[in-house]
C-alpha cells in the first residue's frame, strides 16, 4: 500500500503533466490572449513562509525568496531562488513556470527547478543536487500582485543513494516589479 507522501509525489506529477499537456495541446483562438496576458505580467520578487518536509516527521519552518522574471521562452518563464529552513537547510534553484490564468483574478503556476541543496541540521535528502516541481494557484490583486498557496516536492531523482524527497507548503506573496520589463524572445 501506498503511503500518503508517495501518492503526494505522485499527484504532484500528474496535475503538473496534466497541466502542461493541457497547455500544449495546440493552437486555439484563445492561445494568443493568453499569450497577451502572460506578456502584460511583470517580473515579480516573491517572499513565501510555511513548512519544509511538511508530510513527515521532520518538519521545520522554512522562507522562500524568489525572482520571477517576465521573460517568456514560449510558454515557460525562468525563475530563481532560495529558501532557508529553521533546522539550517539551503536551497537555491532554478527553473522555469508557466502561468494558467482564470479569469482576471486566479493563476494556476505549474513549476520545475533545478539546484543544489545544503542539508544542515534537518532532513538527509541524499544528494547536493535535488530537483524541485510543484504547483502554485494565486489571487491576482489590482495592482498585479498575487497571494498564493503552493504545494512542492523536492527529490534527487535517486542521483543519490537515497532519495526521501520532502514536500513544502507554502503561502506566497509576489510583488510585481513593473520598472524591469525584458523583451520576450518567442
């Protein structure tokens, strides 16, 4: 049987497949307005605080900062970061999201990074190298800013000679930079 973590891992691949597919499935009238919505974005620095390892017995608080670029590689936009957590964990990453709008208010981020993890006092990950994906959905303010809740996995692909993984769950407010505006390359 399978336990909760396992099928937690599991789920957050097949929403982020599901979504991904979803946004590939082709053209469509509506492609080009979400590409207009996507590209009217700003960048955004994001701050996020909840809990490392947040389905196991080892959890500990952790905080996220994030720069989100407004770059677009078609549909994927890069975005870095680094996240500490109370029991002396590091991770920085990198990688790439895609925004999925709803209307004017709701976005559904989809996201996968790739960095390098420093263990300190908590959880054995089995690797400096770990991969990073999970889902974000958000509140779209006015001003563009966004309050959001995201759910991640961290793993290292069993690269190393063990692979716990962890999951955080995190609340995300994201402030839109408007003053750094890069042109889109596709």
């Amino acid at each position: 049987m399978r336990s909760f973590a396992s099928l937690s891992k599991f789920g957050l691949r097949a929403i982020g497949l599901g979504l991904l597919g979803l946004a590939l499935l082709g053209p469509n009238p509506g492609q080009a307005q979400v590409f207009d919505a996507v590209d009217n974005e700003p960048a955004f620095v994001a701050v996020g605080l909840g809990a490392f390892d947040a389905l196991d017995d080892d959890t500990a608080a952790q905080m996220n900062f994030e720069y989100r670029s407004n770059l677009r590689l078609w549909i994927f936009k890069p975005y870095g970061g680094l996240f500490a957590t109370t029991d002396g964990a590091v991770y920085g990453y990198a990688g790439f999201r895609v925004d999925l709008f709803f209307g004017n208010r709701f976005v559904l981020t989809p996201s996968t990074a790739v960095g390098a993890f420093k263990r300190g006092g908590g959880k054995q990950l089995g690797s400096v190298l770990e991969f990073r994906s999970g889902v974000e959905l958000a509140y779209r303010f006015d001003d563009r800013s966004r309050l959001g809740v995201g759910l991640f996995h961290l793993s290292n692909a069993s690269v190393g000679s063990r692979n716990p993984g962890e999951e955080s769950l995190l609340v995300y407010y994201a402030l839109p930079i408007d003053d750094v505006r890069l042109p889109r390359l596709w």
